[in-house]
C-alpha cells in the first residue's frame, strides 16, 4: 500500500482552502492516498505545529516527516500524476531558489 500523504492547510483561507479542494477532488477522484486537515480543527495537534505557523505556510506530511512551504508544495504535487512536472521543475535548481 502507497504511504499516505497528510496536508495542513488554513481552510478559513478563502485562497487556501479554494486550492486545497481542488487537490482534495484530484486525490479523491483518483484514489490517491492523500489526507486533508484543517488547522482549525483538533487534528492540528497531532502535527506538533502551533496554529500561527501552520497558518503562514503549508505543511506536508510523508514518511513521517513534516515540510514546509515549496518542498510541502513539491510533496503534494510529486503524489498527482498531473502535477508532477510542476513538481520537478520547481525543484530544478536555480528555479528552486527562485520560488522558494
């Protein structure tokens, strides 16, 4: 069984949650082992990050290890057939250092 991947994300956000249920219908629609959360909620607190920086960045979880920001990006999008060019690109060195 794939490992499963875990996103925290600010839902109060109208621009996060907006992208986040886009990925969320992707995932869902696929079959992908790919888990949604919402800091709001208690499931916050098994990720071990205080609300204020959970809200500024999305964290990604996968093989038990918490990123954030573009390599959280790079996680999510790497698991989606569909985005997974974006997802080597932005990892292409100097573009890495562009978007990060």
């Amino acid at each position: 069984m794939p490992t499963e991947t875990r996103v925290l994300y600010n839902a109060e956000c109208p621009v996060c949650d907006a992208e986040i249920c886009h990925y969320a219908a992707y995932t869902s629609k696929r079959d992908l082992p790919v888990r949604y959360d919402d800091l709001n909620t208690e499931a916050r607190e098994a990720w071990g990050v205080d609300a204020t920086t959970a809200a500024q960045r999305l964290h990604v979880m996968h093989n038990g290890e918490i990123h954030a920001g573009l390599d959280a990006f790079r996680i999510l999008w790497s698991q989606m057939p569909r985005y997974r060019p974006l997802a080597w690109i932005t990892g292409l060195p100097g573009l890495y250092y562009v978007f990060s």
